[in-house]
C-alpha cells in the first residue's frame, strides 16, 4: 500500500463533500493514489450517489481497480 500520510487520506475523504466536481475528482484520484481501503464506503457511495457523471465513474473504474488487485495478489 502507498499510504503516505493518515491526515491526507482524511483530507481526500473530506474533499469528497465538495460542492465543487472538480475537487471531488480530484479526491479520487488522490484516493486512488494514496492507495489507502480506509474511505471504501465513502467511496462506493460516491460512485453510486454524486450527482457528477465523471466523478461517479472515476470512482466506480477505482473501486474496479482495488478489486482486480486484489484478486490478482
């Protein structure tokens, strides 16, 4: 796992609550990133739920993602 810092993960987490869809894409790119399984509720709800197309797929294809490793491992 790449988790760099316990306090950034939470920022990212946060971030998802943006109004702005920009900085919640970019929270999930972070997340991705951070490598951190800590936000994956919060994550799974945000790619069901965000009313922001793109947002909901970048969480959804990072989700995928985590599965396939996982599987793969």
């Amino acid at each position: 796992a790449r988790v760099k810092h316990p306090d950034a993960t939470e920022a990212m987490l946060k971030a998802l609550d943006d109004p702005d869809p920009k900085v919640r894409l970019s929270a999930v790119n972070a997340l991705g990133y951070l490598g951190s399984r800590y936000g994956d509720k919060k994550l799974a709800w945000v790619a069901v739920h965000d009313p922001d197309e793109t947002v909901r797929g970048m969480a959804e294809r990072l989700i995928r993602s985590r599965r396939t490793s996982i599987s793969c491992n």
